[in-house]
C-alpha cells in the first residue's frame, strides 16, 4: 500500500513539472507561423561626435560710411560686385580741396626757395639767426598744410579697406552724404567663419585644429569643412554650453554670412561596431532585446546599446556580425515562434 502511494504521488509531482514546459512546447507547436522579415547584423564604423546649429559670419565685415561730408560725384562699383583691397568706390565733391592743394603748394614751393636763400645768406653773416629761423618754421607749416589736405582728399575718395564682396549700394549720385551714412556693407567671404556652441561635457574632447562638417539648407547635398581656430575662456552660465568658432574655406562664395547651418563635429576615433536597424529593436522593463533566426526559430537575445540614429542603432554587446534577427515584425514574435521569412 505505501508503495503504491508512493508511485502515485511520484507520478503527481512529475505532471506538476512537465506538464507547463509540455503545454508551453505544445502552444509553440500549435501556434501558426510568423511571417517577418530579416535582416544581418552588420559590421560598420562609429565615431563618436556632436551636432548643434551654427551662424555664419565674415572674418571682416563692415557698413562703409564716409569720413566727410559732401556730395557724390562718382560711384565707381555695383551692387553685389567682388572688389580687392584699395579699389575706389565713391568720389565726393574733391574741387575745392584741390584749389587748396594747389595753393598750399605753391606756398610750400615759395618757402622751399626762400629758407634755401636765407640759409646761403646766413652763412655769409647777410641774414641773422632769427630770419633763417622763421624761414624754417614756414617752411615746416606749408609742408604740414600740403599733407593736411591732401589727407583730407584721400577722405573725400572712398576705397575698399580689404578685399570682399559688396552689398546693396545704398546711395545715388549727386546725393549729400555725412558720416552717419552707410553707402554699402563690405564683407570679406573667403574664408567664411561659424559661431557654435557645445555643451560643456565634451570640454575635454574639443581642441583648436579639430574638423567640423558643415551643411546648409540652401545646399543640402554639398558639405563644407572647417577647422577650430578658437575656443571661448568660459562656460555660458545659461545655458552651461561652451562657444567655439571655426573657420572654412568659402571660395566659391556660396555661404553668406548670417546664414544658419548645421555643425558636425567628432569626439573621438573611429571604432569598429555591430550595427543593425532600428526597427529590429525592442524593448521592455527588462531591458533592450531583438530576436536572432535560429533553425527557423525566434529566440530572444538580450542587447546593450551605444549610439542611435534615425535608421540604425550601434549594438555594444550581445550581438556579433553576421548574425540573422527579425527587422520587421517584432511586435508578433514571441520566443520559439515559428517564422516564416516574407521579402
């Protein structure tokens, strides 16, 4: 009797056991197939960088005002021309400031001859110190008048102080202009600087010399490079993000300045890693998963994850190249679901 009690309850324990693995084994087997699609787990490169938005902004840029006022009697550029250093641009009204240059000369010319004479005669005892003294001051005077107008016509003709391009011209000939004025803005554009910040966790990690990508809307498929050539002293306190500006060549002028752009810049080298699609992620309180294809079956594979994008995510353990998981379909999977591999 106590064998046979012993057999029954022997048997009892062994159906509480096996009979949810059986019951899980048969379901499985019961269950119809998924229809997924798959993809490869694949092998890539990965470099750690940052992305923020950028002003453009000219190395030299100015509004071009007068230093005298006056009447415009020649304009010599057009809107939006290319001018080199020293290019003239405007001529105000010079006639009068001539008529005194000439006159200043010839005083000059008269004092030249008269100080020659006064110092032959001083040295012949004819004249005293006192006169050839005089002659030398008047002398020093027309030279300093000659200089003093002739500076006040350089004034009176504007040139290009470095080489850029012009903007809209802003004056008309036979116009009265006064310092306050602008006549056009002048914007120097090769090279061509950009004023970005990152934020202040990546202090380490930034250094004069450094590459950044740049990419404009207005050309959204060309992109420009530039180097760090300068890194602000401190952190903004509103915002704890860190200011750096970079430069990049502009020769073809197609970046103007004022202009918003999008700034790459790397953090570190570049590395080997396992990438694979977004969509092949899944997700619960557990942590990160996806399901790897084996014999035509679905089973779970726990992941750690690095960076991620739009379209891919970097895969830092679990998973190596090559192998085969689920890219679409994740949400009907279930461990040992039988799949079925749709295009």
């Amino acid at each position: 009797m106590q064998k046979t009690t012993k057999v029954i309850f022997t048997t009892l324990l062994a159906l509480i056991f096996l009979t949810p693995a059986w019951a899980k084994k048969q379901q499985a087997t019961q269950m119809p197939p998924v229809v997924v699609s798959t993809t490869t787990a694949q092998q890539g490169t990965y470099q750690e960088q940052t992305t923020s938005t950028g002003s453009l902004a000219a190395l030299q840029g100015i509004a071009l005002k007068p230093e005298s006022s006056g009447r415009i009697t020649a304009i010599h550029f057009k809107s939006g021309q290319y001018v080199t250093k020293n290019t003239p641009l405007v001529q105000i009204y010079p006639n009068i400031l001539q008529a005194q240059l000439e006159q200043a000369q010839a005083n000059l010319k008269l004092s030249e001859l008269t100080y020659a004479r006064d110092a032959k005669l001083f040295k012949e005892h004819a004249v005293s110190q006192a006169t050839l003294d005089t002659a030398a001051a008047n002398l020093k005077a027309y030279r300093g008048k000659v200089q003093e107008i002739q500076a006040q016509l350089d004034q009176n003709l504007i040139k290009a102080p470095f080489s850029g391009k012009l903007g809209l011209r802003q004056i008309s000939l036979g116009d009265y202009i006064s310092p306050s004025d602008t006549i056009v803005n002048l914007e120097a554009l090769d090279p061509i600087r950009i004023d970005f910040s990152v934020p202040e966790v990546y202090l380490s990690k930034v250094r004069i010399g450094k590459q950044v990508t740049v990419q404009s809307d207005a050309y959204p498929k060309t992109k420009f490079t530039g180097q760090v050539d300068s890194i602000e002293s401190l952190v903004n306190q509103n915002t704890r993000s860190l200011d750096i500006r970079a430069t990049l060549s502009n020769k073809d002028h197609k970046l103007l300045p004022g202009m918003y752009v999008e700034v790459t810049m790397p953090l570190g080298p570049k590395e080997t890693v396992v990438k694979i699609p977004q969509t092949a992620l899944a997700s619960d309180t557990n942590g990160y998963f996806v399901y790897k294809v084996e014999n035509q079956q679905a089973v779970r594979a726990s992941v750690s994850i690095g960076h991620r994008d739009a379209d891919n995510v970097v895969i830092t353990k679990g998973l190596k190249a090559g192998d085969t998981i689920v890219s679409t379909g994740t949400n009907k999977v279930y461990p040992g679901a039988h799949l079925v591999i749709g295009k």
